[in-house]
C-alpha cells in the first residue's frame, strides 16, 4: 500500500509541474512588454487568462502558472491581431489579465 501510495504522490507533483498550454505558431510572435514599452503602440483591448492553479487539491508551481497565463494570453492577443501584451495587476486563483497592443505596423 505505501508504495502505491509513493506513487500516486509523485504523479500528483509530476502533474503540478506540467505545461498544459502550448504556445501556437502566431502566439510565437506576441511579445510580453511593460507599459512603459507600449506607449508609441495602439491598444486593440484587453484579454483574461484561466488556469488551474491546484491539482489534487494541491497548489502548482507559480511560475508555472505564471508561464502557462502569458501563453494563453500571446495566443489570444495574436487572434486579436496583435503583437504585444502587458500583465494587467497580479496572478489571482489562476487568472489574469492582459491588456493586448498592435506595436508593429504590418
């Protein structure tokens, strides 16, 4: 039985630590700037990203979570139409959100 659970336990952490998300090839061409970056670039809107902050009951990595919110946001920000997104405030319960730019003109 210990062993079972050993290794239930280390799927649980295994899975904390995994990156659901995967950036898509126009996401790759959204950069992460800060506002004080974004000031010559117009702004197209603003887009919130949801991920799961637990596992099991168990909190995942912030960083983690942090990277998997900045991809989603590139991802939606390149549907947009735009190149450019700065954090808006702090990661909360897994969410966040992003103000989205247009900083190269095509």
């Amino acid at each position: 039985m210990r062993i079972k659970s050993l290794i239930l336990v280390a799927a649980v952490l295994g899975l904390m630590a995994c990156s659901w998300v995967k950036l898509t090839p126009s996401g790759e061409k959204v950069r992460v700037l800060s506002d004080a970056e974004v000031a010559h670039c117009k702004k197209l809107g603003k887009t919130t990203a949801n991920v799961t902050n637990k596992v099991a009951g168990l909190e995942r990595k912030e960083k983690i979570v942090q990277e998997n919110l900045e991809v989603l946001a590139r991802n939606a920000a390149a549907e947009m139409g735009g190149d450019t997104i700065v954090p808006i405030g702090l990661v909360q319960g897994g969410q966040q959100t992003f103000n989205v730019y247009r900083c190269i003109e095509p």
